[in-house]
C-alpha cells in the first residue's frame, strides 16, 4: 500500500470515464468519445495551470487510449495499476462520472473528491446534503455547442474546499458502513 503523499504535494487526479469508441453508450449517458475528449483537452489544461501536479487514471477496460499529446503538450502524467495502489488518501480526484468502482475506492480511501455533474447524478435532497459534507459537486453543462463546460472559477473553488471535507455519513449510505 503506497503511504500518504505530503500535505504540501498534493496531486490533482482525474479519473477518466469509459471511452466508448464510435459505437452507441450501453452506459447511457457516456458522453461520446469527441466530446469527451475536447472536454478533458480543456479540462486538463486547466488544472495544469494550478500549482498541482496532475495525473490522470484511465480506465483499464477502455480500448481507446488518451492521445499522447495530454502527456507531451500538456504535461499530464498517466497513473497506470490498481487506482488503490497507485492513488495516495490525500490525492485531490476530480470525476465526471460516478458510476465507476474508482468513485467507491475514493469515497472510502477518504480521497478529496470534486464530482463535475453533467446531469448523471440523481439523489434526493437529503442524499445530496449528505454527499455535499463528503465531497463538492458542480454542475456541468452543455454549452450552445453542444460542448460540455463548467464555471471554471467554480471548478478552482471546489478544488480548495473539497480538501476539509471527510464526513463518512455518505460512505455508509451508500455501503451501509464504513
């Protein structure tokens, strides 16, 4: 088991999504490969201009690779292995689509979490003030362009507060303990 990172190194984890490739989602509602992909290009670079150093954790089933140009341009680094061997508790992880056993291995390794919802998150309001003292959630969109986005200063907010945030009542909610 990998030991803490520094306090004052904190990583930025993104979790990619399943890419679908060019057929239809069976996981509706996936966003298609060229739409997620001009959104992590813009998402990615974002994140590079904070003073994090930012990963990426792809999904190991998905076919479809990132490009090397995250890696060589923007200067993102790929975390290859089991999320819970190559993930530190205190690494800040950025989702945009929860349904994936990662999102689970976070909320229960007490991960800083930041969940961008484009819409796939469900819950009652009781559920989500839950989930809001566990992690910050901020809603996605999609613009006139059919592009998906965010409010960036959003995005950078929730990146600060996520860190003081490790109530354990939405981990027992959903797993029923802790």
């Amino acid at each position: 088991m990998l030991k803490e990172s520094p306090k004052t190194n904190k990583r930025l984890i993104y979790i990619v999504p399943f890419y679908v490739g060019y057929r239809m989602s069976s996981f509706n509602p996936l966003m298609n490969d060229m739409v997620v992909i001009d959104w992590q290009l813009r998402l990615l670079s974002f994140l590079k201009n904070l003073k994090f150093e930012v990963f990426v954790k792809q999904h190991p089933e998905s076919n479809t690779r990132m490009p090397e140009y995250f890696f060589q341009e923007i200067g993102v680094h790929d975390l290859n292995g089991n999320f819970e061997d190559v993930v530190h508790p205190n690494d800040i992880c950025i989702f945009d689509w929860q349904s994936t056993t990662t999102f689970g291995a976070a909320l229960k390794q007490n991960n800083p979490i930041v969940f961008i919802n484009f819409g796939t998150q469900e819950l009652h309001e009781n559920e989500r003030t839950i989930m809001h003292q566990r992690l910050v959630e901020i809603d996605g969109f999609y613009d006139a362009r059919n592009r998906a986005d965010i409010e960036w200063s959003s995005l950078n907010e929730a990146i600060q507060v996520c860190q003081n945030l490790n109530d354990k009542k939405f981990v027992k909610l959903i797993y029923g303990s802790t």
